[in-house]
C-alpha cells in the first residue's frame, strides 16, 4: 500500500466498514422486541469500530490516536461478547456466529498491532 493520506486509506478502516455491514445484515433477522435491545447495541459498537479509528487518525498527535484504538478495541470485545450472547439466545447460528467472530479477532489484532508500531 502507498502512503496513507486519509483514514480510508487504513485496513483496519476498511475491514471495519465491512464488519458494519455485515453486522447490520445479521441483525436484520433478530426479533423486532431486540430492536432497542440487542440488534440496537450490535449496531453502534459495529459502528464504534471504524469511526474511533477515523476520529484517531484526525487528531494531530499519535499519543490521542493510539487513545482511540485502545477504544476501538474495546468496542470489538464488546461486539464478540454481544456476538455470542446473541448466539447464545437463538439469534445467530454457529456458522454465522463463527464467521464474525473471526473477523472481530482478526482486526482487533490489525489494530492491536498498528497501536504498538505508534
């Protein structure tokens, strides 16, 4: 990859984006009674993911970037643990369930690792 210029310039980024989305088509199935609940909770820490990486990249010392990964971090132990209480409840199938989680696993160690190298 050339030099990065943007934060959608990032992987981690990118693959975030792709975890949103695949997040939004999952829950599109749950239950309307988790509307508020847990379908609502998936959605923003989905969401979280991406946007503290944006919102790190934006600010002007790499001290308040490496801030905001760790809170991107967090924000994906939060997506595994409703993941699999989710799955826990009838929501999601193994497969699916196994699917993200993967994903959550693989770009919590991409940002883990960009964190150190700051």
């Amino acid at each position: 990859m050339g030099k990065v210029v943007s934060y959608k310039d990032l992987d981690i980024w990118k693959k975030g984006i792709e975890l949103v989305k695949n997040v939004y088509q999952v829950t599109e199935s749950f239950p309307k009674s988790e509307m508020y609940g847990l379908t609502s909770q998936l959605r923003r820490c989905s969401v979280s993911i991406p946007s503290n990486v944006a919102e790190g990249f934006r600010r002007q010392y790499s001290k308040e970037f490496k801030q905001f990964l760790s809170v991107a971090i967090g924000s994906a132990a939060e997506l595994e643990t409703q993941i699999i209480i989710a799955k826990e409840l009838g929501y999601l199938d193994s497969q699916t369930e196994e699917k993200i989680l993967e994903t959550v696993d693989h770009l919590s160690r991409m940002i883990f690792n960009l964190n150190k190298r700051l």
